[in-house]
C-alpha cells in the first residue's frame, strides 16, 4: 500500500487526461502491514486481482473511526487522513487519481464529505462504477488509436456515479432503518465474498433472521438491487479474478463457481464482460 504513493514503476500502463490519471498498477508484492497518509488526489481503485485477506480501512475525521471492511473497489479523497491494514500478497489494480483542481470532476475530488459519506468510500458497492473500471482497464492493457476518447467518456462517467453514490450514502444514514441494518449487510456481503457458488435468497435472508420477503426488499433498498443480481455480479468479479491471476483452466474455475459446464459459465461471463474466458484473460494479461 505505501508502495501505492511513491513508486512509479508500479504502473505499467497509463492513459493521462485532463485533471485525471488512468492507471494499471501491479505490485510485485505487498507485505503484511497498516498504513497511515494522505492523499495529496483523490483516488478511485478497483482490484483486478483476489482481495487480500483482513484487509479493513478507517478515516481519522469520522465522529466513529472504526474499521470497515476495505473492498476491491474503494475512494480515498484527497486530503483526508486515512489508516489501512492490509495482509501479504499480490495485488493488481486500475485507479483514477483525480487532480484537486478538476473542475468538472466537482465534490468527488474536494475531500468535502460527511462522516457517512466517508465510511462508505472503504467498500463500495456500484455495478456502474465497476463496470466502467473494467472496460477502463481493458483499454489500458490493449490501447487503440481511440482509447484516449473512450477513457475520458469512462472516467467522466465513474466521476458522476461516484458523486450519486455517495449522495446515496448520506440519504441512506438519513433514512436509518428503511434498508438492511449496517450489521446484516456487513453479514451479508461477507457471505456473498466467499469464493464458490452465489448463496441462496433463503441462506441470506437467515443470516439477518428476515423473511425471504422482508429480505429481499431491504437488500434494495440500501444497495439500490436484487440480492441475486448482486450476488451474480460478485461470481464473475471472482470469474475474472481467477483468469487474471492463476492459471487455472477454464472448465475448472466453472466447477467452483458452480456452474454445470465450461460452456454454461462462458455463456454467463460473455453476458456481462463481452468476451469469452479465454479472451478476456488474454485481454487482461
């Protein structure tokens, strides 16, 4: 993690934009440890690679400074001092560093958040915003004479879904017991992180002690879609995981995440990454 902020060699690929980096990072190694900074811009990161065991994160300004679970995609603003612990392990991420003085970027890179705000920054949960870092990705491992445009469209995008997002946090904490309670999501999205076959409505919905109903429609309203659409989604963010960093065959990664055949699975992640396995890992490597 302190490797993040002062080597430059752990990008290996970079689209630069007005008020914006967009970066391919890989660290050949992180050791087990906690960090404490700032950071001088705003910075935006999606892990490419399996999430590193215990990791959790807390920012000093809160009113409550507890540690909250650090997830693959994750905002520090600039200027706000923040605490990571991290284990050992390899690490590849995309991130955005937003200049300060981005001004179409607006309150996303001004650090101006509320307590609430800022314990959701350590573990987001936005398909839009991983999607768009995806294909951001994708156009930093294999550029084309247009990746430049398609970078700026992508990172204008992430920047707005980020600052609907954390308005979506603030709203939520006003709005305290209209959804999940912080306890059952922090349950729940543990549960759905486990590598394997996407949990049951009924398993989760016994985890919180709600009905399959009660469940179901609160899981909505605080995380804005269904548990299974969710669920779904964090399969093929393990999917792309595994074809990024191991070298497992494909029929193999199918069988653990329970699908009955390589075929079934490749149907599935061509659904939502566009490509096939095969090709997405030669992408992405």
């Amino acid at each position: 993690m302190r490797q993040a902020q002062t080597r430059e060699d752990l990008v290996v690929a970079s689209i630069v934009l007005p008020g914006v980096h967009a970066e391919l990072c890989a660290f050949p190694e992180l050791s087990a440890e906690t960090v404490r900074g700032v950071e001088t811009q705003s910075v935006l990161s999606l892990g490419l690679s399996s999430l590193l065991e215990a990791a959790e994160g807390r920012f000093a300004t809160t009113g409550a400074p507890r540690f909250t679970r650090y997830g693959a995609l994750n905002f520090r603003p600039a200027g706000v001092p923040f605490e990571v612990r991290v284990s050992k392990g390899h690490y590849h991420t995309v991130r955005c560093r937003f200049e300060p003085d981005a001004a179409w970027i607006g309150p996303v890179a001004s650090g101006a958040l509320s307590d609430a705000q800022l314990e959701a920054c350590f573990d987001i949960h936005s398909p839009r915003i991983e999607d768009a870092m995806l294909r951001l990705a994708e156009e930093l491992t294999a550029p084309t004479p247009d990746s430049r445009a398609l970078a700026g469209a992508l990172v204008k995008a992430i920047a707005i879904d980020l600052a609907r997002y954390l308005a979506d946090a603030d709203r939520h904490a006003m709005q305290a017991g209209s959804g999940l309670a912080p306890r059952h999501l922090r349950r729940v999205f543990s549960r759905m992180e486990e590598l394997g076959p996407a949990p049951r409505v009924d398993e989760l919905a016994g985890l919180c002690g709600l009905s399959r109903y009660h469940f179901m429609r609160a899981f909505k309203q605080s995380v804005g879609e269904s548990p299974a659409a969710y669920a779904n989604r964090v399969v093929m963010k393990h999917a792309r995981n595994l074809l990024a960093s191991s070298d497992r065959p494909v029929g193999e990664i199918a069988a653990l995440l329970g699908y009955s055949s390589a075929a079934a699975f490749a149907v599935a992640f061509r659904r939502t990454s566009g490509r096939s396995p095969s090709a997405w890992r030669a992408c992405i490597r």
